[in-house]
C-alpha cells in the first residue's frame, strides 16, 4: 500500500471548522483514534509504525513530512485546510505546526495502542 494524500471538504462558517476525517467504509478497520492540538513550532511523530496503517487528518497550517522508498518529501497543509495521509507501516512520518496558531490532528491506527509494547520505532525527519 503507497502513502495517499487526499484533499478534505471542509465546512467553515462564523462557529469554526468542521470536517470528517474518515469515510463509513474505513471505520470498521480502525482500532485506536487520538486528537492532537499542537502549539506553534511542535513537532509531532518523527516515528514509523511497524505494524500499523495510520491515517492523519490534519488542520494547517502544518508541514507533513515522510520518507518512502528512500525518498523524503514535504507537504504544506494551508491554515484551515484539512489533508488526509494515509500511512502504511514502515513509513517514518513527522507533522510540524509551522504557523502562529495552534493546529489539528485526527489519527486513526490499525493497532490498539499498547503503551508497554509500542508500535513505533524512532525515525527524526524533523529537528527541532
């Protein structure tokens, strides 16, 4: 299975944002969700699943960076847009919040999170 990146509809009107991160047909597969509100300069994952497909919902403004196939390659999410990554297993991923604001991010893990027997190995693709 490749990395995917797929562009969200996002809903937005003088309340704030809405989006859905996932369709009906993928639910069923997910095993552990998590929300993360990352403050400025954060930087998120720099890790790879063994194991586990994750999918990322994120909310810019927010540089995605992963390495596939030996290749690294940078995507700029834009304030109040939303992207979906679809990672398989293997692939290092890192998210930054690189705006003034503070961002979003939506995971979903084929794995059950297991704190004691961790599904991720260490992989820096951005330092802080």
């Amino acid at each position: 299975m490749p990395f995917e990146i797929d562009t969200l509809r996002v809903h937005t009107d003088a309340r704030g944002v809405v989006f859905e991160p996932l369709e009906m047909e993928m639910i069923a597969a997910q095993r552990n969700t998590h929300t993360v509100i990352s403050k400025p300069g954060v930087i998120r994952g720099n890790h790879c699943h063994l194991k586990g497909t994750e999918i990322i919902a994120v909310m810019g403004p927010a540089l995605v960076r992963f390495r596939e196939n030996d290749e690294v390659q940078d995507i700029e999410v834009p304030v109040q847009e939303v992207y979906r990554f679809t990672i398989p297993p293997g692939v290092p991923h890192a998210i930054k919040n690189i705006g003034g604001q503070p961002n979003v991010l939506v995971a979903f893990n084929t794995c059950v999170h297991e704190p004691e027997n961790p599904d991720t190995v260490q992989e820096i693709l951005i330092e802080s």
